[in-house]
C-alpha cells in the first residue's frame, strides 16, 4: 500500500467494505495502536445487534488486509477477519 497520511477523522468517515464479497461491513469505530512501534495495528468496526439481549461483538481488521485506501471508501481483504466481544 502506497505511502500516505490520514486523520483519523477521514478514516472513520470512510465506508470498509470487503474485496471477496464486495459486502460492506461498516464504518471504523475504533484504531489499535502499537505505541512501541508508532504504527496502527488494526482496524476495528461495530456489527449490528440483532436482538435485545445479544452481545455486541466487534470485527477486528489487521493493518496488513488493508488492499486500498480511496477517497471515500477503504478496501479489505476479508479472509482473517476476527470477531470479539467487547
């Protein structure tokens, strides 16, 4: 992936959708970050609720999946996507 700068804030504005299935999966919610290394380790994206009483679980995309970053939309490698509860 080429080398370029973001904010924060323009990356949570961007959709995350999955180059096998082409389904989007969401918006990011949350950065993990290396702070040994300076560098961000993993995307994180909310899924939806499906009933009152289901636990929230959020998908955890690694830094390398990450294919492309465009104007408005970030394109993931979905295979090794994890699941975890908050």
């Amino acid at each position: 992936m080429e080398n370029s700068m973001y904010a924060i804030n323009s990356l949570k504005m961007m959709e995350v959708i999955d180059i096998n299935t082409g389904a989007k999966l969401g918006f990011i919610k949350d950065l993990r970050i290396n702070c040994d290394e300076y560098r961000v380790t993993s995307i994180v994206l909310p899924t939806q609720k499906t009933g009152w009483f289901m636990k929230n679980t959020d998908i955890e995309i690694p830094w390398e999946k990450i294919k492309k970053i465009g104007l408005d939309v970030i394109l993931v490698d979905g295979d090794g996507i994890i699941s975890f509860d908050e």
